[in-house]
C-alpha cells in the first residue's frame, strides 16, 4: 500500500486502510473502492491523505506501530481527561511496541483538524516511546514517558479554541495564556500519588530549553530530566511536521534540521539522534521526488536507511540510496508536499516566521563568507546590515538609528564576542537582543555567553531554518509551535 494526499484521490482507487473520525467510528472501510461521495467527505473532514493498494505497491506492507484501536482510546482518554484510563494506554502502548520487534513508525498520521491536540498527545507519547527505546531505557521507564506524553497537554484543553486555533498569529497576552498550558496540565496531576514524580515533572517542564530560554522556570541543562527532554523533543518534532490553521507543516527534513540547530540550545542532542533513527522522515509507502525529478515510493527505511532508503521508481525499477552509484541522488520532497524552500519563503511560512513588522538585523563577523551565508538566507525575511569587526559597527552604530537584533561572533581577532558587546552596550543600553555565534556547543562557553546577556546561540555550521525560528523567536517573544 502507498500513502497519496488527499487531492490526488481520484474514484476506483482502492482504500488500503480504514479511515476513522476524532471518536474512533469508522468512516470509510479498508478494502473499499473510493467515488465522489468518499472524495468529498473525507476533504470536508481535513484529512491530508489516506493509504491506497494498486498494483506498484501491492508487497508493501505497513502495520501501525500501535493498534488503530489502542489509538482510538488514547485519544478518548485525552479527550476526556481520564488519568486512570490514560495508565492503562500507557501500558498497552508500551507492550504493543515492545512486541513489534522491528521500531519504525511507518504509518502517516491520519488525522482531521478537529482532532489535533488528542492526537498530537498520543503521537507524542508513541514518538517518546520510540526515542526512549532507542536510548535503551526500561520498560517501566518507557511506560513513565508515555503517560507523560498523554498528559503533557491536558492544560490546552481549558485554553479558549479562539487562542488554541487561531488562523494567525497571537498576540503577546494571547501567548501568555497559551504557555500556561504546561503549568495547568501538571495542577491537574501533582495531587496523584500514583503518579511519579519523573512523569510529573516532564509535564510541567516540556517546555523548557537546555539553554534557560524556555518556560516556566527557565530552567538550564543538568536541571531538566531525561524524560523532558524527550519529551521536549518529541512534541516539537510532532508540532512541525503537523498541519495548523496558523501554518503549513515543516517537511521532515526541515523540521530534523530545526532541531538539529537547536542541539545544546534548546534540545538534547543524543534524543534528536535517537528520533532520527527511529522516526523515519518519509515513512514506507510515502511516494517522493527526487533530485533528477524522478519519482518513486518508499520501500525499505529500516535504521540507517532512514537517511538513504530503498525506493521503488514509478517503472517498477529499484533504486537503493545507499548504493554507490546513487550518492549523487537525494530526496527532495514527498510527491505534492508543499516544500517552503529554505531561502526563498513562500507566502505561507512568512506568515508564520516574518512578524508584521520587517526588523532589522546588524550581523558582526571578521569572516566575509559567514557575513554572506548569514544574510542570504535572511536578507528575505529582514533588512540587513553586516560589518566586518566589532569598531565598524560601533562607528555605525553612533550614527544609524538602532538595529532591532544584533547577530555577533564570538571569535574576531580584534577583540571578542563578549567584549564586543560591553562596547555596544556603551553605545546602545541594554534594549537591542545580541546573539552570540559559536563553534561548538561547550557549557561554559555558553555560560559565560548568558552572564553577558547573551538572548540566544547560533551555532555553527548553520541550520537555517533553526536560526530562523531562534531570530522570531527573540524578536516577537513567540516560539515558532506552541
């Protein structure tokens, strides 16, 4: 079987697996042949795709990580706000991917808009699962992070739907209310003494970023527990790649490259390797570009082929990524995936990531390849100005109207980054953000980063839509998911 959007769906094309609605009730059964009415019904309930059987792809077998059925009562319990059931899942989730013997999370998350935050909750929890086994955690320790991932959204839903499902961007009281999610969902679970600490504490801290940038306390690196990080790792990867009214869905690979970014800032490096290989960035059956502009379907993308899978060609020809003579290939998109390209933005994730206001940008770096690479990808997005030494832009600095974002390297041969700062400071006060560039994630690097009143961390070699996100995110006081 093989996974088609939703628009490509055309009568006579054969259903592959069962369509349900946010109740578990079954719309549109396995096996049958779609018309009109089919088509229809399942674009007025939003779903994105569904799974079909043809002829291409009649061996390719895809069986759900968990039960469509243990997935149903995930998200009734969810839904319902029901704790003793939410155990129970727990268990059952646990035991279901233990007995999989091979971990790949294969199926397409087919789910309608209306159904977000139950599903999202149980992706979570699966995802969770799935980097924890990978990080050879015990069997009572994946059930732990699974209730976790149940239960870390509890809090939206007492969150108004007017703020929830905003078709745009929220204000800055808005986002307040939101980031109250996380402290709501762990008031409903700290009284429960049968619940532990461990999973308590990743609901109320899934938020949190290794760097003190997160919310509600702000808390730093050794301060966050294992199952939140996973956790943090897990809700983020999900929210990407996810379909919102506010925003298109990241491809796969751009959402990895986000978190990649992120490693040591915001998220433990060790779980994002864990996710990418246990978390396929196009699941089996996916069909996909590649860069000669063929088109093929998934077959195989079991542990390292994650990265390089085995494809079929559209002809019935096998085509294995990993294989020498096809180094020069790689995957570009899934077939009618809407792709934002990473430098040109299209309309759509301007709105996301661009506030109203176009900001202006002052990068600082000795190095004039840095100076280009940083301002092609965002001279789009924002007004920039770049300067080659920290002199420069003082000079430019006493006589230009302020940038709203200063970019900075922290190794120049004339004096260094956090120097550089003190005299900007001289210059500007403490209101424009300055973002440290670094080479490596070292702590006491970044520590000494935070004392100067570093508002974030760049690393190199750069990952732009990380950097992207990490610029809003500063400038608006808006994460990029919520």
């Amino acid at each position: 079987m093989r996974y088609i959007k939703i628009e490509d769906a055309r009568p006579g094309m054969q259903l592959a697996y069962n369509m349900y609605d946010t109740d578990g009730h079954t719309l549109i059964c396995n096996g049958s042949v779609l018309n009109e009415f089919y088509i229809k019904r399942l674009i007025e309930y939003g779903f994105d795709g569904i799974y079909i059987t043809d002829e291409l792809s009649q061996d390719i077998e895809i069986n759900p990580v968990i039960t469509p059925e243990l997935r149903t009562e995930g998200l009734v319990c969810v839904r319902e706000s029901n704790i003793d059931k939410c155990k129970g899942v727990s268990r059952r989730i646990v035991d279901q991917i233990l007995n999989k013997g091979v971990l790949s999370l294969d199926l397409t998350d087919l789910r309608s808009f209306d159904g977000y935050t139950y599903a999202h909750s149980v992706n979570v929890a699966v995802i969770s699962c799935l980097i924890g086994f990978g990080m050879k955690l015990k069997e009572e320790e994946l059930e732990q992070l699974v209730m976790a991932g149940l239960l870390h959204d509890l809090g939206k839903l007492v969150i108004p739907r007017s703020i929830l499902n905003k078709d745009g961007r929220l204000t800055p009281e808005e986002y307040e209310v939101m980031k109250t999610h996380a402290s709501i969902s762990y008031e409903l679970i700290k009284e429960r003494f049968d619940i532990s600490s461990n999973v308590k504490i990743a609901v109320l801290h899934h938020h949190e970023n290794l760097d003190g940038s997160g919310y509600p306390d702000g808390l730093e690196d050794d301060e966050i527990t294992l199952y939140t990080r996973i956790l943090h790792v897990a809700d983020v990867y999900d929210a990407l790649v996810s379909k919102r009214p506010y925003k298109l869905p990241y491809s796969p690979y751009e959402a990895c490259e986000y978190l990649m970014g992120g490693g040591g800032i915001m998220f433990d490096t060790s779980v994002v390797e864990a996710l990418m290989m246990y978390v396929p960035f196009y699941p089996k059956g996916t069909q996909v570009v590649l860069s000669d502009n063929s088109e093929g379907i998934i077959v195989d993308n079991a542990g390292k082929r994650n990265l390089r899978p085995m494809i079929r060609g559209l002809d019935g020809t096998m085509i294995d990524l990993q294989e020498p003579e096809n180094y020069n290939l790689t995957i570009l998109r899934g077939s009618n995936e809407k792709i934002i390209d990473p430098t040109i933005e299209e309309d759509e994730r301007n709105k996301m990531l661009v506030p109203y206001k176009k900001y202006r940008l002052m990068i600082i770096d000795n190095m004039l390849i840095n100076l280009q690479a940083l301002k092609g990808f965002l001279q789009h997005s924002y007004f920039v100005d770049t300067v080659s030494s920290p002199s420069q832009a003082i000079m430019q600095l006493k006589r230009q109207s302020e940038p709203d974002l200063i970019i900075l390297d922290m190794d120049m041969p004339e004096m260094n980054g956090i120097e550089a700062a003190e005299k900007i400071r001289d210059v500007l006060g403490e209101g424009v953000p300055i973002v440290f560039v670094i080479d490596s994630n070292d702590k006491g690097l970044m520590a000494r980063c935070r004392r100067a009143g570093a508002a974030g961390f760049i690393v190199r070699p750069y990952k732009p839509t990380y950097i992207k996100a990490e610029i809003k995110r500063i400038l608006t006081g808006r994460e990029v998911v919520e």
